[in-house]
C-alpha cells in the first residue's frame, strides 16, 4: 500500500527558480491538499482539490499553483521561488470533501529549501 | 471562524507514566475533532476522531481523548507512556455544521513535541 507518494523528498533551490512538486495517491480518493508545515505554527492550507476537475484557495495560496492532473495526481508549483517559501510541504488525501468526517491521508513530505 | 490551540510546545513524560496533551478548539456549529502524530520525516497519521456520541473515544497504539463541550476541549490521553510515543502530536477541527466542502476546511493547531523518557 504506498498511499501518497510524493516527489521529491528534499530540494534545494535558488531565489527565482521555479519547480514543481507532485503527489500521486492510489487510494482512489476524490479530494487531495496541499499544506505547508513551518516551525511553530502547525500546517497551512495552500491548494486543495475536492474532485477532479477543481482546485480552490486554502489559507496562503500565494506564490503558487497547482494542476489536478486526473484523480490520482495533483502537482504543486512555484513560478518564482522566494526564501519565504522554504518549508516542508505536505500532500493529503480523502475519500471526498463532503462536509464528513473522514480522516486525511499524508505523504511524507518534501523539505524544500530556497537559497 | 475555526481555531485551535495547543497550549504547550513540549510535554515531558517518564515511560509508564500517563501522558495528557492538551487541545482547546473553537468552531461555531458542532466540532469533528482529530488527533494526528507525525514522526520524524515523516506525515501525519491518524490516530483519532470525534464527531458525536461518547465522549471518551479510544484510537490508535492505545491513544484515547476525551471530548468536553462546555470546556471546548478535547485532551489526548494514554495511560501508559512508551519511549516509542515521542512524536509531534497536531489536534485538528473542523465546523461539522457546515455541509458543502467550500471553505469547510481542517484547521490545525501548532502541534505539541512529546517527550517520553526512561
């Protein structure tokens, strides 16, 4: 059972580039997520996905996009990096955003680092 | 708006010992309430969850919570504490009252560092 996987683990990145992190989950699920987790407070909703098809604002969206791929896949991009987006980024899954009570599913994260 | 609030950074326990992390949450229709652990490198897992019914809800790896409604709280409980426990612990909620996915969104708090020594 691998879950969600994301790519990659670690990446180091100059101020201005750009890149992509992707996340891929094989539980079928129809909403997916993007935080950001930084030291102190908790983790932030970027990006989330409730079916496919659709992407919505979460609490700090800017600086980023995001592509809901198909049902499995939903990618994260930074166009420009900044040093205030180093953080360790997480992706999550869940049967649907319905309004229940259904728990998230986490990948292991990708520590990114902007220089 | 939703919040919660994890009121210590670090909780310090002596294996064997009954551990209590705190959670106080705020929501203005009936709460879901979770508890996640995230070991190092690692994402989070799902230990617990609360929706309705007994206030006592028993999870994961001998976890359990209790939920109080006129405290807003929802405290993570183990009797014993193992030395394999030590982890960052986040408690989650989210407004049960609202039904569409628009903005009806997990909020976090800012995850409790459990220390269980020897």
């Amino acid at each position: 059972n691998a879950g969600v996987t994301q790519t990659p683990k670690f990446q180091v990145l100059k101020t201005g580039q750009s890149m992509t992190l992707q996340c891929a989950q094989d539980m079928n699920h129809n909403s997916m997520y993007w935080y950001r987790q930084d030291p102190g407070m908790g983790l932030r909703l970027i990006y989330y996905s409730a079916s496919e098809g659709t992407t919505d604002k979460g609490e700090v969206p800017n600086g980023y996009n995001v592509s809901r791929l198909n049902k499995r896949e939903f990618s994260l991009r930074l166009e420009s990096a900044a040093p205030s987006q180093t953080s360790v980024y997480f992706c999550a899954s869940k049967l649907r955003e319905d309004g229940s009570n259904q728990p998230q599913h986490f990948g292991d994260g990708t520590r990114l680092s902007i220089l | 708006a939703q919040s919660v609030a994890q009121p210590e950074d670090q909780v310090n326990v002596a294996e064997g010992n009954p551990l209590t992390v705190k959670c106080t949450y705020s929501v203005s229709g009936n709460p879901y309430l979770f508890w996640y652990v995230q070991y190092p490198n690692r994402g989070l897992q799902f230990l617990l969850k609360y929706i309705t019914g007994d206030n006592l809800v028993k999870g994961s790896y001998g976890f359990e919570a209790e939920f109080n409604k006129s405290q807003t709280s929802f405290h993570l409980k183990k009797p014993s504490a193992l030395v394999s426990d030590s982890a960052l612990y986040f408690c989650a909620v989210r407004d049960g009252g609202v039904l569409t996915g628009g903005g009806n969104k997990l909020t976090f708090g800012t995850g409790t560092q459990l220390k269980v020594e020897l």
